[in-house]
C-alpha cells in the first residue's frame, strides 16, 4: 500500500501543477463539450495522460476507470497538440501525441476486483471559472476504498481565512486516518471533523442537487449559516477538516433517476471517513464501487462528521 500510496501522490501533485499552469495560461479554444454538454479541457486530459502513465509505469497490471478517454482528442489535432505541449513538460524523453492519447485510454479500464478509479477534474465548471475543482484518485479493492489522494489546488488552507494560501491535497488510507498537505508537498496536519460546524455544504452548480431540499434539511437541523457552495469534491475535504458537518447531493427533481459517477466520490467518501466522519447514500446504504461506473444501486450520497448522520437520514426519510 506504501508503494501505491507514494505513486497516486506524486502522480496527483505533479497534474495539480499541469492545471494550475494550464488555468494561467489558458486560451477559448483549450475547452470543448462532451457529447452530454459538459465541458472537457486540456487540464482534464492532460491531468489524466499524467496519472495513467505514473499508475501504468509502476504498476503495468492494475486497472484504471477514468472519467475521460482519447477519441475526441484523435478528432482534433489541435487540441490534441495542446495536451502533447502540457504533458511534455513533466514527462521524460520523447512525447508523442500517439503517446498521450495511449496513456488517457489506459483509463479505459472495467469494474473489476480490484482497480483506481480517477476524476483528472473534478469540478471543470469551477475550473474554467478559476474557482474550486479537485483532481481526483482512488483505489479500490472487493468494492472498498482503500486509499484517496484528493487533490484541491485552489482551496484555501483555511476558508475563514481571507489571506489564507491556497492548495491542499488530502490523502487517506484505511484504517491510517486523513492527512493534509500543501501542493508542494509540506505536511499541513491530520483531518479531522468537527461537532461544531453548523454548516451545510453543497454543489455551486444549481442542476446538480437538488438545492430546496438541502435547504428544508439544513434548516431542520439547524444549521443556519449561509451554505458552502463549491465545486467538485473539495467539499468532502472541508467536512473532513471540520470547516462543514454535512454534505448532501440529492439528485435534482428534474432528473429523479440519475446516479452518480464512482470518479466523482471515491476519493472523497474515504477522506471524509477516516476524518471520523460518516457516507452514504440518502437511504443510507453504503456507496457501492462493484455496481458499473456509475452507483445504481445508490440514491444520492450524504456525508455528515458522522454524529448528525441518523438525524440527516431520519429528516429525508420523513420528507
């Protein structure tokens, strides 16, 4: 697990920089949509060329399912260039387009006993608004998470603190609780949840969640505070080191049957847990990571410091 560990944190650090340096210099054209409308960028496939590679490079047999695969990328040359010219300047020797596109399709992987599941970008909304977005990976064995790196390259250190420096990287193991770091690598302390958080977080994207009802819960439990709207995972990370008590993502009224992506809470769901905090979905079943790329089996998700969670699951359930 060590090994592993070093590898998914030095491969996570090393695509935080190739997206903090493509968010600087970006251009119109370094974006385009997904047949679903969402927007994918040079970072999002770039972040994943960079992971793949390290995960494959070390570990040749393990399966990867990513969010992202190559074929739009073959489609356009160049958008195609971009990546190539991003990831050129953290990988050795001779970079081929040929090359990048193999190394994003290496997350083309399957739900098998055991595999990484990555999100290059989480949050490429908030991304493209300069705003929060996390990159995102997990490894996974008999269905649980057993290691989480969650990178968040521009969360403050602390979000009370206006001054505060930003870039965190959160990395969690079973059973060895949640540590924070810098995005240079500096230790920053342990994660834990906090019993005097009144706060809800919830998605910045309206279309998400379904924001009234997260309204009527936090106001149920008293949780007053304006909500923290964010993007992408990085709100799992402020429940984990106590800045929120509860995160909910119930699926938005207009689209009742939707379920969420593995990529999208893997890596959050075990930092949150060994911070001493509680997941799982709205009917409270634990998140199942052996169902597809996508949990069926699962309604929404819910992550509490783990001392509101009955209370969150009582409140839905009555509603």
């Amino acid at each position: 697990m060590n090994s592993k560990k070093q590898i998914a944190i030095e491969a996570v650090l090393k695509a935080a920089e190739l997206c903090q340096q493509v968010q600087n210099e970006m251009v119109s054209t370094d974006a385009i949509q997904k047949s679903d409308r969402s927007p994918v960028t040079v970072a999002d496939f770039g972040s994943q060329a960079l992971i793949c590679k390290a995960i494959g490079d070390t570990f040749p047999e393990d399966i990867i399912v990513a969010e992202e695969d190559a074929e739009s990328l073959r489609q356009n040359s160049a958008l195609l260039d971009r990546v190539t010219d991003y990831v050129k300047r953290f990988v050795k020797g001779e970079v081929l387009n040929q090359k990048v596109c193999g190394w994003i399709d290496r997350g083309s992987g399957e739900i098998s006993k055991s595999y990484w599941t990555l999100d290059p970008i989480d949050g490429t909304k908030g991304f493209l608004r300069n705003d929060q977005y996390a990159i995102a990976l997990a490894w996974i064995v008999d269905g649980e998470v057993v290691l989480g790196v969650l990178g968040c390259p521009n969360l403050p250190h602390r979000l009370d603190d206006p001054d505060s420096q930003r870039g965190c990287l959160f990395v969690a193991v079973r059973g060895e609780g949640t540590t924070i770091y810098t995005t240079t690598g500096k230790f920053l302390g342990e994660a834990r949840v906090s019993e005097n958080a009144s706060r809800l977080a919830e998605s910045f994207e309206s279309t998400h969640g379904d924001s009234s009802t997260h309204a009527k819960i936090a106001n149920e439990l008293g949780l007053n505070k304006p909500p923290l709207q964010i993007d992408s995972q990085a709100k799992y990370g402020i429940v984990a080191r106590g800045e929120a008590s509860l995160y909910i993502r119930l699926p938005n009224p207009a689209y009742p049957d939707y379920r969420e992506c593995i990529w999208d809470h893997a890596a959050g769901l075990i930092v949150v847990q060994e911070a001493g905090g509680k997941v799982t979905d709205a009917n409270g079943k634990p998140l199942s990571f052996l169902s597809g790329r996508r949990m069926i089996d699962n309604r929404g998700v819910v992550a509490t410091n783990g001392t509101l969670h009955e209370q969150v699951l009582s409140t839905l359930s009555s509603m």
